[in-house]
C-alpha cells in the first residue's frame, strides 16, 4: 500500500508526469479526487493500476501533518490558512475534505496537505 509520505515524495519528483500506482488506501483515495476535482491532476484507471498525470498548474506539495508531529486546527484557525497560497487539505471526523468544505461544514481537524 501506498502512503501519504510515498503519494507526495512521487509527486514532487515527477511534476508534469504520469505516476502509475497499484495499491491505495481510502485516505488517499479521497486525497487523489480533491486533486482530481481541484485540476491538480487526472486518474486514469488501467488495469490493476491507477495513472494519475499531473496537471502543470500543480507545483508544489507539501506535507503539513506527520506520524511525529500532528497539527489540529479549528474552524477559526481555517479562515487564517485561507489567506495564503494554493489549497489545503484536512482530515475531519467526517472524513478527508478542502478547508473550504470544512468551512461549510462549521468542523476542524488535521491539517495534512497544502497544494499550490
């Protein structure tokens, strides 16, 4: 299974390539369609493989949230992180969304992706 640390070292080495990918988690399933969603990237499934080709308006991609070092943040919090760069990804207790649908939803959480 691939993880989030594996998913994001691919991207950033292959930036405007394809990453051909065999097994996924959920978590970054739901990941890899906010970017879909985003234009940050297309999936393609082929066979027992995902390719995902990355979009040229992607750039950079961080990982915020790490096994050692988690960061929360609150709905308050949210709205300072808006003001930057590029989109920011959380995971809530319902489930893995843009902190803009957290907005919506009133729901903080971990603080995992920021994509520009």
């Amino acid at each position: 299974m691939i993880e989030i640390t594996n998913l994001i070292s691919k991207i950033q080495t292959q930036i405007k390539q394809e990453i051909k990918i065999e097994k996924i988690t959920q978590d970054i399933w739901n990941i890899l369609h906010i970017l879909n969603k985003e234009g940050y990237l297309s999936i393609k499934k082929q066979d027992s493989y995902l390719i995902i080709k990355i979009s040229a308006n992607l750039s950079t991609i961080r990982l915020l949230s790490t096994a050692g070092r988690i960061k929360y943040i609150t709905t308050k919090e949210i709205r300072s992180y808006q003001r930057g760069l590029g989109l920011y990804i959380i995971r809530t207790s319902q489930g893995i969304m843009t902190t803009n649908e957290a907005i919506k939803r009133n729901i903080g959480g971990e603080l995992l992706l920021q994509v520009y």
